[in-house]
C-alpha cells in the first residue's frame, strides 16, 4: 500500500524481520486481510495499518518494540476493537500490534482476590474464571463479552455497575508495560499501597500512547450475596431523571441505575421482548445488590421512591432469567438501534447527575434543530449520557448535521460543569474539543507526563491531545458499532 | 532564619504571612509563607526556580519532619486557602483549598448525610492537601478505598509557577492524562496541591462495631479473614496489646470489625460475628461512633522506629509474625503499622514484606537511626527511571521537596 509507506521506515525488510522475531503467521501484510483493522468502533476515518504484528509474549512485544524503535516506526496497539473514539486507528502509525493472542489468565489468587492477566484476554471471562468460587471482576462495560483487558486499561473503562463499584483505574493493582523503545517496566504491584510515584494510575486511561501493557494485576470482589433488579416506566425522561436523584439523595447506593428514552425501549422491545410496554417515554433499570438480610428493605424504599416521583409502574425481576433479560436488553441496546437506522453515532458526555433532567431537554431540543432522531440510553447514576444520534450515511447533509448535532450536546455538557467522556476516551473524536475543557496549561502537563513513557511520540501518536494549533475536522460521525 | 532569604521573600509576603516555623514544622522548613492565592504561590515558585530556592507544601508536618534530613527553606503552608469552595450535595461532589482540614471538611459534609470515606488520624490535624501527597488513608479503606478512588478533579501550581488542573467536577470522566493519580502520593516534589474535587458517600444508615479478643495475632487474623469472606465489612482492625484503648484487656490482641447497612444488614452481621467469634462485644450508636474515632486515631507506643508495611493480605500475618511486636493492621487489606527497637527488625520486617510481594516505609524514627534504614523501599530499576523523567518533567528546576522521595528523588 504504497500511500501508507510515508517514508516512515517500512520496507520489506521490516516485515522479514517481525517474522524472524514472531513467525510468519503472525504477521499480516496482506491488504486484503489488514482491512478489518482499518477501524475500531468509532468509524468515521479509516485507515488500514501497513503491518499488522501478533505476538504471543512479552519478550516478543518487547522484541518488536524495540526493532520499531531502532527504525523509528510508530505503532498501535490494538485489543479487540471495540472501542468508541478510535483509539486504535492508525493515524501515523504504520505497525499495528494486536494483543489477541496474549490471551492467558495468569494466575488466579483468590484467597488474596487478586488475578494477573495478559492484555488480550476478554473482560467477561475474568469473571466467568471465578464466578463459581463467588468472585467477580467489577468493571463491565456492556461490550465485556469481545472487549479485551488491555483495552479497558487504556480507556479507563466503566459499565453500568461504575456506580458502586468505580471504574477501571479502581480495579487495577498493577502493570507490566513494554515502553516504545522495547523496555520491559513493572509498575505498581499486588499491594494496596504504592511505592513512589502511582504510574500505574497514569498508565490507566492513557489510550496507548505510553506503550503496550503486557500484564495486568487486577483486583476481584466478592460477589453480592443477593440482587434486586427492578424495572421502573415512566412518561418521560423528565421524571424519570428526578428519580435518580432522588435515589442517591436518599443515601443509597445502587449496583447500578440505567435509563432508556422512549425511542431505545421501542428498538429494544422488537429485539428482545422484554414486554415494555409499548409508548413508555423512559425505564430506569435500578439494581441493588449486597448482603441479602436488608435488601428487600432497600428495594421496597426505592420503589416507593420512584413511585412518589411518578413511576407508572416498578416490578421486580422475578427470578435470575428475568433479571438476565434485562441485563441482555440493557447491554444490547446500542445493537438494537441498527434496526432504526442505517447508521448511528453514540456520543459519551458527562453531567453532573443533578443536570439530567436539563441536559435531556437541550438533547431534545437539539434534535430538534438539527432534524435528526436522538436516542437515550445510558448510565443515569453516573451523569454519563450516550446519545445515540441516527442517520443515514447517503444523505450528505443529513450526516453533515449528525455531526454538528454531537459537537453542541458535547458542548452543552460542558456549560453545564461536565465532561466529553465518561467511558470511551478522546481518541481521535474527541480532540478537537480537548481546549474548550483544559487550559494550553493543562494540556503542556499532560503532554510532559505523556513525554515520560514516550519521548518520540511513536506510541499511538496523534491522540488524546490536540497539538497546539493544529484543527482537527471530521467529515461524518461514525457507523454503527460492530456487536 | 536565613537573613537574606527572609529579605528575599519578604518582597512578595506581607509580615503576617511570613513567619518562623513552629513545632514540627521546623524540621521541615526555615521559612513558612501563607499564601493567598494561584498568583502568590505562581510568583513563589518562579522566584524559586530563578534563585534555586527549595520548596516544600506543608501541613502540620507530621510527614515531613520524618522524610527530611534538613529543612527546605520555604515550607509552603496552605492555611489561607483552606475553604469548602463548593459542595453539591445532590451531585455527591465537594470542591475544597488544600488547606482545609479533614475534619472542617467533614463538618460540611455531615450537615447533609455525607461524607468522604477516607479516614486518616487526627482529622483535625491532617489537611486535604497533605492527605493527598502523602496518600494517607485510614479503616474504611476496606470498603470504601483509598483517597484515589475519591479524587476526581485535582490543581496544582507546578513548573514556571503555572496552575494545572487535571479531572473536573463530575464523578466519571476519563477526558486527559490522568494527573490525579500522578499527584497522590508524590509527597510534594511534582508542584504545590492547591485544590481537590471528591466524590462522596452518604453516611452508612447503622454503624456498629464487633469487637472480639484474641491470644495470638495468628487466631485473630484468621478469625478476620473468615468475616471478611462471609460479610460486608466496612472495616477490620487489629490491634496488638501494647495499643492502649479503653476497651483493651490485658495482653489480647483486639480485633475491631465494622458493620453498617439497614437495620436487617446489620443484625444479620453481628449476629454472624457472634456464631463465628463467641464472646463478641457489640457497641453501637454513639458508643460505637466513640469507638470509631479511638481506632481510627489508635497511636503506636513510643518506639525508636515506626514503619508501615503492605503486603498481600493473606501473607500479612506472618510479615508480623514476632513475638511482642506492637502494631496495628488494616487486616484484610494488607497494611499495618508497626513500632519497631531497632534497624536490624526493621530490615527483616521489611525483607518479609517484600517477600509477601509488597514492601514498607518508615513513618518516625529517632535521629540516631536516620542514615541507618531507608525511609523508602527502592522501587524496581525500571519503574525508578521512569519516576526520575517524571520528577525531571515536572520540576527541571529541582525545587519541589527535593531529596527525600524514593530513589533519592
Ligand atoms: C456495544 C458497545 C458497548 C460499549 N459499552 C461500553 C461501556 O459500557 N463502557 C465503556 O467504558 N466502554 C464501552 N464500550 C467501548 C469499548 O468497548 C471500550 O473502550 C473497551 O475498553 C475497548 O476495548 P478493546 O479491547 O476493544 O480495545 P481497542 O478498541 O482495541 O483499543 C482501545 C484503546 O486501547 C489501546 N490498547 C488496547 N490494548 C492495549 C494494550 N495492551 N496496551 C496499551 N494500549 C492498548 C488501543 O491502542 C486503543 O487506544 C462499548 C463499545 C461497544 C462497541
């Protein structure tokens, strides 16, 4: 692929000698086969690596870096590919490196609840490798069944149960990260405490620009004794954001509150039948779970709660399949909303959760404007909104105000004390906004804390932060996602 | 005082905010300012830098008059910039000066049901801002944390005498580098921690303490593990003999487990702790709120060395496995704290915690001692590369509490 070569070191002679490091099987050259890596989730821009390396150890990861780095390559690491921001779109970085087949749980240690993990291992199996002993790991974001651990640690990912049990960052002990000059560092450890400086916090949510993170000691928890997962209907949004915050004013704290808008329980209700009724305009899945003794006091407190905040209706999974369909149905959302349109951009901004109720009026009143179909399903006790914006790719000005529409709940979000991303990183989507939330201050900081692991900026280069001056344009928000 | 360094500081400070160190603070500092705002402290650390005058954030110094050989000569004390700036209780966020104390804070908070897990000693005494560079925390961590899983927006007044902010104010974000998690525990040598954004919790509905006594540390800690893995313990705490409180007995080691929830939670707790340790002392209510801050505060006897271990908690146990050894254990999180006679026990106690894959840090030694026994571990030779581009990224200047850190940083 001769556009992609940009005099940035790659010649066959590079591809010889990846295949002498990890064997010829693991090395695709091929254009035909490199497609599939063209994108992640978020797939607006696309561009397919030159090179694509899948090692099976840190030695060969090692090994690999430190070859790209005597030639000066830049590279991207890649998991499975499902982020939501493009992480792992190749912008300067003509080697991809794919961690899909460092996929061993290490060891497990439950006595001292901790597992050690390579970085392409799946998110749900780590909790499918304990479940039976009544462990599990915390953080599930609802693409846990393909997503991969080093992934979660790049993007700091949360799920629909960060509400009680914190995000990634919360969960991880330690790494062991391959610098871009092929250096092989531990960081961090089993312990709870640090020793010097938390670098393995900085690396969490780094978005693979410090290196490729070859093991992970990750914290388990002990499973709740007992769940009470509850459904709740109501006519709208409006009253059903309230409830939230009456929920957590209360002094509770729910494994998790989940919001559907009207046009979410429609696309779900005709893929899963999960008996919504039809024309409800907002569900909260609320979910509490702990020591069994106490929880239907919990659960009768916050259905009378969402009761008086004008609940049509609250019922109680009746037993672990009803309140698994939930869970499908809630996971599954974004998924359902293909049947909508040909093609949808989910947005990850974040409110202060008291806001909801405003920020859903200004993404209403923006679809407004905008004449678009604005979607809603997100993780309402965190303030962590994903609009789901629909469009068809065909229509040039349609996608042209899909875009613009994003951008001005983005920025909505901001004036409301807020953030652009909960979950899914800056990547590429996000840069452009990165001034409008830190100050050239901020921004030269975390450049020099990324100088710290990467010097030449070989890592993933072109994310997370702007460069100063520089303007970025996207063309057309991404398409659907692919799960 | 240097003469001239007064002189010197005396053009950017008015009298009354530069003054002589008092108590602790003089072993950390020979000068103390209070500065009032971003730009007395940005104008400090420019004039710094220029001069190559070493800066030091103090709180009340507990901390640093152990770290440093010899004072720094400006200790940066935070006292003016001590407010609640803005608590939200319906959002569960609080934004505070790093000179507030954790019990000012806590005060705010209370009024609404809320608080801020993080439960180090003498709440009246430890600042935000201290807590933060030193990263203490206290009991709760075993259900709740530590202050890094609180901490959502963080500023800072670092190289060139700039303000940085890392985080924001809402309680999920990922937008930047983390700097959150760089500036805990840096112990003041990347900038000078002005001002932190928490996420918080509602107070626990019930909170009830079981208390149970044991003959030797081994049957205590095992007895703690086994409720731990049945219950939802908000903390667990074992006290060695030589730890005076008012309940202590004679000779038995005390293990103190917290429970909270609703009325049910609770009672089914104690009544578990009951069947699995007989003779189990329940307080509750005010008693056990009482309690709760006697634990929390329990100080070590005086001894020439004090250290704190971590360690895999499983293998805490025997990481303190020495007759008569006075400590106090966060149990099933793996950290204790320990008094200690000599630098030889400490070295082996240390060795031990390393063995159980953690390792340990001297918080007060007697000045006979110093030079003897590092204060911290070495970290492994990459990792200590990697801290030394960062300190070298963050301060080109070296003027941020230099010296004292791990590796020498
Ligand atoms: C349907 C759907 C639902 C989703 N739901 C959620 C959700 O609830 N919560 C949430 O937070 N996210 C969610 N996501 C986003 C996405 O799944 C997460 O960001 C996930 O962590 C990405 O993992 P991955 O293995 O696919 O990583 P990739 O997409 O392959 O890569 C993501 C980033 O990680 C880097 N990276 C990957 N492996 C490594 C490594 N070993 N070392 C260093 N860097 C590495 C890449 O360079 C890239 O920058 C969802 C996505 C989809 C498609």
């Amino acid at each position: 692929m001769e556009d992609g070569l940009r005099g940035s070191g790659i010649d066959s002679g590079l591809r010889a000698d990846l295949e002498a490091l990890v064997g010829a099987d693991a090395v695709v050259s091929r254009r035909s086969e490199l497609k599939v890596y063209e994108c992640d989730g978020w797939t607006i821009e696309k561009n397919a690596p030159d090179l694509l390396v899948m090692p099976r150890s840190t030695e060969q990861v090692s090994a690999i870096l430190r070859l790209l780095h005597r030639r000066g390559v830049a590279f991207v690491p890649r998991g499975a590919g499902t982020g939501l921001s493009g992480g792992c779109l190749p912008l300067a970085a003509p080697v991809m490196i794919c961690t899909s087949r460092m996929n061993r749980i290490v060891s497990i240690d439950l006595s001292n609840r901790r597992v050690e993990v390579q970085p392409g291992v799946v998110n749900l199996h780590v909790t499918d490798a304990v479940r039976p002993q009544g462990y599990f790991y915390a953080p599930d974001p609802s693409s846990q069944s393909a997503c991969t651990i080093g992934g979660n640690i790049a993007e700091n990912s949360g799920g629909p149960h960060t509400l009680k049990y914190g995000v990634t960052a919360n969960h991880v002990l330690g790494v062991e990260l391959v610098l871009p000059d092929g250096e092989v560092v531990e960081l961090g450890g089993p312990a709870e405490e640090k020793l010097g400086y938390d670098l393995a916090g900085a690396v969490v949510g780094s978005e693979g620009t410090v290196g490729i993170v070859t093991r992970a000691t990750l914290r388990l928890m002990r499973a709740p004794q007992s769940y009470r997962t509850m459904l709740a209907l109501f006519d709208d949004v409006d009253t059903a954001t309230r409830a939230v915050s009456k929920i957590i004013a209360d002094g509770m704290v729910p494994g998790a509150i989940e919001m559907m808008d009207r046009l979410i329980i429609g696309a779900v209700e005709a893929a899963f039948h999960v008996g919504f009724p039809p024309g409800a305009g907002a569900a909260l899945i609320v979910e509490l779970d702990g020591l069994a003794a106490g929880l239907d006091d919990h659960a009768s407190r916050a259905a009378e709660l969402m009761r008086s905040c004008g609940a049509r209706s609250v019922e109680l999974a009746r037993d672990e399949a009803q309140r698994q369909l939930l869970w499908k149905a809630r996971k599954r959302a974004f998924g359902a909303v293909g049947r909508l349109a040909s093609n949808y951009a989910t947005q990850d901004g974040v409110v202060p959760r008291t806001r909801l109720p405003d920020i859903l009026r200004e993404i209403t009143a923006i679809a407004a404007r905008y004449r678009l179909r604005i979607g809603n399903v997100f993780h309402a006790g965190d303030g962590n909104i994903h609009p789901i914006v629909l469009y068809e790719e065909r229509d040039a000005d349609e996608t042209r105000r899909a875009i613009e529409a994003g951008r001005e709940i983005l920025k909505a979000c901001l004036a409301m004390g807020g953030s652009l991303t909960g979950e899914h990183g800056i990547g590429v989507e996000k840069l452009a906004e990165m001034p409008l939330l830190f100050s050239p201050d901020d921004l030269r900081v975390m450049a020099e804390l990324r100088a710290v692991f990467d010097p030449d900026n070989r890592s993933n280069p072109g994310k997370v932060l702007p460069r100063p001056g520089s303007c970025v344009e996207v063309s057309a928000p991404r398409r659907q996602v692919p799960l | 005082m240097s003469s001239v360094l007064q002189t010197e500081l005396g053009r950017l400070f008015d009298a009354g905010r530069l003054r002589e160190p008092r108590g602790f603070e003089s072993a950390a500092a020979e000068v103390v300012v209070e500065p009032a705002s971003l730009d007395e402290i940005g104008e400090l650390v420019r004039k710094c830098e220029r001069d190559r005058i070493c800066v030091a954030p103090i709180g009340a110094c507990r901390t640093l008059r152990c770290l440093r050989s010899a004072p720094v000569s400006a200790g940066v004390s935070l006292i003016q910039m001590a407010g609640v700036i803005a608590h939200e209780p319906d959002d569960m966020t609080v934004v505070v000066g790093a000179g507030a104390t954790l019990a000012a804070l806590e005060a705010v908070l209370a009024r609404h049901g809320q608080h801020l897990p993080v439960d180090p000693p003498f709440p009246d005494q430890t600042t935000v801002g201290a807590m933060l560079g030193a990263a203490h925390s206290g009991l709760t961590r075993l259900s709740a944390g530590t202050v890094r899983d609180f901490l959502i927006g963080v500023q800072f007044v670092g190289h060139g005498g700039k303000a940085v902010r890392g985080g924001g104010r809402v309680v999920k974000n990922v937008a930047g580098y983390d700097l959150m998690k760089v500036m805990i525990g840096s112990f003041g040598t990347l900038g000078i921690i002005t001002e932190a954004t928490f996420k918080l919790r509602p107070l626990p509905e019930l909170y009830a303490i079981a208390i149970g006594y044991h003959c030797a540390p081994a049957e205590a800690f095992e007895t703690g593990f086994r409720l731990h893995d049945a219950l939802a313990l908000l903390h667990l705490e074992l006290l060695s003999p030589g730890i005076r409180t008012p309940l202590t007995r004679e000779g038995q080691y005390l293990l103190a487990a917290g429970v909270g929830g609703n009325r049910k939670d609770a009672d089914y707790q104690l009544e578990e702790i009951r069947r699995l340790q007989p003779g189990t002392l329940i307080l509750e209510g005010a008693d056990a709120r009482r309690f709760y801050r006697v634990l929390r505060d329990a100080e070590l006897p005086q001894a020439p060395l004090r250290m704190q271990i971590a360690a895999l908690p499983r293998q805490l146990p025997s990481c303190l496995d020495r007759p008569g050894l006075q400590f106090r254990a966060h149990a099933a999180a793996g950290v204790a704290q320990l008094a200690l006679d000599d630098a030889e026990t400490a070295a082996g106690i240390r060795r031990a915690a390393a063995d159980a894959r953690g390792h340990a840090r001297v918080l007060s030694l007697q000045p006979a001692l110093r030079g003897l026994i590092p204060i911290f571990d070495q970290p492994p030779s990459g990792a200590l590369k990697l801290m030394r581009r960062l300190k070298a990224a963050f301060d080109p200047a070296g003027i941020f509490n230099p010296g004292c850190f791990v590796g020498g940083i």
